[in-house]
C-alpha cells in the first residue's frame, strides 16, 4: 500500500494521480478494485471507481498475491517497470535482474541458492530482501514475471501459444496453461480471444523472425536530445534512425543476432518497436532482448522521482533539461570499447575510431532484406591488428588487452577491468554508467563535468576565497558532497553537467 513511511507515496497522491490518469505514475503503484477483484494502471480508461472500493499496491505482484488479477483494458503487464527503492539496493536489483534474465526458469534454471551464491549471500538472507522489498519469494517474483511477459506478448502478438510459452520460459505448454490459469483466473486462448480482432503483429521471412511490440514509459522524456545523443556517436551499419525520429541498431546477445527498430509515440508515452531475429529459435531468450532495449533506451526510469532529487542540488536546480535519461548500449564491452576510443580526443573523433574498428572488425549479415554491421566480440578486438585506427599504441594494445580479458572473463565484475594496463576509473565508471545503466555514476574525473561543476559552485559560492589555491582538493570535497546529496541518480547529473550551456 502506498505510504510516506515506505518512501513512495500517500493514499491521497495516489488517490488525485488514479483520478487524473497520471501517465508519470504509471507502473509506480497499482490500483486494486476489490468490487470487481481486478487490479489496475493509474492511466486506465475505466470510469473510475469509488475510493472506498479501492486499495494501492506498490507493484503489481502485491496487487496478485493479494488475489486480484489484471485488467483486460489497461494491462498492468505493459506498464513501465518500477520499484520505489530502485537504484539503492544493489544486491536485491542484480538478483531482479539475473531472475528477469531467466536464472530461475528455461531450459536450465539455476536453484534459489546458486542465485544467492552468485549474489554472495545466503539463500535465507535472498528470500528475506525479497520479502521486506519486492514483497514475495524469489520463486513467486520470477513465475510472476514469466506469465506478465507472456500477457503481453498475448496481448501484443500473433506469437502462437507454444511460442507464447516458450519465450516466457515454460518449457510445457501444459505447464504454462495451468500456471496461467491459476494465477490469472482465465486461460491463455482466452486472454487472447478478448483482446478481439487484429493485424498480424508476427511475421515469417525464411528462417528469421519479426516481431512488433509496444513498450510504455513514463513522462517527461526528452527524445530529441536522446535522440541526439545517439546520432553524434552512431556507427554506420550498426546504428540508425528511422525515419528521423526513431533510433535503430543492430545486437548479439550470446548466440542471438538481430536488429531493432524504435519509433517514438509521444501522444503514448510509448516506443513503438520492431524486432528482427536471425533465428525462430531465439524465442528462449526474447524476454532478455526486449529487457535490453528497454535499458538502452531508458524506459523504466521514473523520472519524476528522480527529477525531485536533481530540484534539491543548488548548481543545476535552475537549469535542469526536462525529461533527460540515460542513452544506454547494447552491453558494457561495448561501452569500455567506446570510452578506451574516446580517451583525450574529441566525440567526434572517437565516433570515427569507433567506425573504423566495427567496419574492420565487425561482422556483416543481412536481417530482414537489410544489411548490417555487428558490434565486434571480445575475442575479435583480442585478435585485431587495429591497423586501421590512428592512435597511440599503449591505446591499442589497452583495447586488445580488454578483449582477451573479457573473451577469458565474460561473467568479471567490471570493476575487474582496472586490473587491465590502460584501463583507469573514468573507463570502467563510463561503462557501468551506458553499458550496465548503472544509475548512479557521477563522473567526477570527466573534464566537462569537472569544470561545469567547479564553475557552478564558484557562482554560488563566490565568497570562498581560498577556492582557486585549493583546486583539487575542493573539487573533490565538492563531487563527495554531490555525489550523497544525489544518490542514487548520479548518472542523471552527470548528463545535466554535460547538457548545460
């Protein structure tokens, strides 16, 4: 139940924001209708109903053990995802992460207590962090995420049952029938009856695969400048736009390849996605694709809450670019590439480095009548000449020595990554920051955020005259206050920094 003691919000916050439609607290609570044994988004077009038949859930797993089930209209299951503690638990978000992956269900589920070894706790520690955060079991979390995933894709595709299943990671048909029907109150072919009639959503081209889905998010989003932020560093062949307004490029994740399409639909507060997949038989691991470009493109984040805590830092509060997320990549290799090619040269320059190494490197394959380029893998930068790149060679042999690092340790922590020559703090906190979407990243060490901060504080505090004689060592008092004061939305700053004229 939403509550100030809990850090969310009041029952009258969620009462005025349910009677609004809010779309900025869609998927941050959910609405329980105990007259009609349904839970609800606080955008559902439903005439709304009388408070006193009304109860609010902070996640919509709470709503369902509660007994209620999701509504046909405004399907919960395509809410933007959302935890009021998100981004200061780090432990119970990796083990959320890891489970949505399909740690604990496929074709090889791992066991509770190889989850909460690969966490470095203990299985009985995991089940409470589950209960006191998410408000049930490790297990119930990831049966729940399997049947939300495959609501929506019922709801959403013309995937067929089986295909239902399998993506959602039942391995029975029989198996995903039941579950569904127990925890939903209604079978599968039904939810899919209801939804009425429709334009195929689901294609066949040969042996490849194409699929359309919508993902929601919460507003304000600046895509414009998203959008922006991706078109200064795009690799041709590897990342596009469509149609001026939509951003694509292409992925590998393991041995699935393929490429996506997003347009924006602001009317929505929606993207609405294509995903083209090489194989059919990669439907095991859609679940996984679609969590990944929902992360690249920022769509979870709730940036009202977020927004709140950058009001409250002095240097910014008046300058703050509404709507700013974090532009991610596909995968935190891909960033550490990045940010070892943009060391002490321009974006620009790094961006032709950066295409240069995918042309040579890369592999080239045609998805879908299209032509595209893949992000090089470890053990191809490992293997690389980097003829083609013009740059010192402590530089280049930093880059192969990452790729064999990460080649030999695909599962090291990042932080790992400091233990390669050449590799320093700014790298690894670059890619945690675009390729792991860790949301609380200040790069201090950044040059534009050094003298953007420095020249901020020194307009608020100008009678601090000892300022300039003690440069280094106020800097770093100034980011260790910014960095408490912000937590856990650091990397939001870091793009107000480099966003401010």
């Amino acid at each position: 139940m939403c509550s100030e003691a809990e850090g969310v919000l009041t029952n009258e916050s969620c009462r005025r924001a349910r009677l609004a439609r809010d779309p900025r607290f869609d998927g941050v609570f959910f609405i329980g209708v105990l007259t009609t044994g349904i839970f609800c988004r606080s955008i559902c077009p439903a005439t709304p109903p009388k408070e006193k038949n009304v109860r609010y859930f902070s996640t919509a797993i709470e709503a369902a053990n509660a007994g209620l089930r999701p509504c046909l209209r405004c399907r919960p299951d395509s809410a933007p995802g959302s935890f009021a503690w998100k981004g200061t638990d780090t432990t119970v978000e990796r083990a959320l992460s890891l489970i949505d992956d399909g740690f604990l269900f496929g074709d090889s589920p791992g066991s509770l207590e190889s989850l909460a070894q690969k966490l470095g706790i203990t299985s009985r520690y995991l089940r409470k962090l589950f209960a006191d955060k998410v408000g049930t079991s490790p297990n119930k979390y990831a049966q729940f995420r399997q049947l939300m995933f495959a609501k929506q894709l019922l709801h959403q595709t013309d995937l067929s049952m089986t295909q239902v299943g399998l993506a959602a990671g039942f391995t029975s048909i029989r198996r995903f029938n039941e579950v569904f029907q127990q925890t939903l109150a209604l079978t599968p072919s039904a939810l899919r009856k209801s939804r009425g009639s429709r334009q195929s959503e689901l294609s066949h081209e040969g042996s490849e695969i194409r699929l359309s889905m919508q993902f929601s998010y919460r507003p304000p989003l600046n895509w414009q400048k998203q959008l922006d932020f991706y078109r200064l560093r795009m690799v041709e062949g590897m990342e596009w736009e469509a149609d001026l307004e939509g951003y694509s490029r292409s992925f590998q994740l393991g041995d699935v390849k393929g490429f996506f399409e997003a347009k924006h639909d602001e009317v929505k507060h929606r993207f609405n996605v294509i995903i083209h997949l090489v194989d059919p038989q990669a439907l095991p691991v859609l679940s996984e694709v679609v969590a990944q470009i929902k992360r690249v493109l920022d769509l979870d984040a709730d940036m009202f809450q977020i927004q709140t805590s950058l009001s409250s830092i002095g240097i910014i509060k008046n300058s703050i670019v509404d709507g700013l997320r974090l532009p991610g990549t596909w995968s935190a290799f891909e960033a550490g590439c990045r940010a070892i090619l943009g060391q002490q040269v321009s974006v620009v320059q790094a961006t032709k480095l950066l295409n240069r190494l995918v042309e040579a490197n890369g592999e080239r394959l045609t998805i879908s009548g299209r032509e595209i380029l893949l992000f090089p893998t470890p053990l191809a930068i490992a293997n690389a000449s980097l003829d083609e790149l013009k740059m010192p060679g402590a530089r280049k042999a930093a880059l192969n020595a990452f790729g064999t690092f990460v080649s030999q340790h695909p599962d090291a922590p990042v932080d790992d990554w400091l233990n390669i020559k050449g590799i320093g703090p700014w790298t690894v906190a670059y890619a945690k920051m675009r390729g792991l979407s860790d949301p609380n990243i200040l790069l201090c060490s950044d040059l534009i955020v050094k003298k953007r901060v420095l020249k901020r504080y020194e307009a608020l505090q100008s009678s601090e005259t000892d300022l300039k004689a003690n440069l280094d060592i106020s800097y770093k008092t100034i980011t260790q206050q910014l960095e408490q004061s912000i937590s856990p939305w650091g990397s939001y700053l870091t793009f107000q920094l480099w966003n401010l004229e």
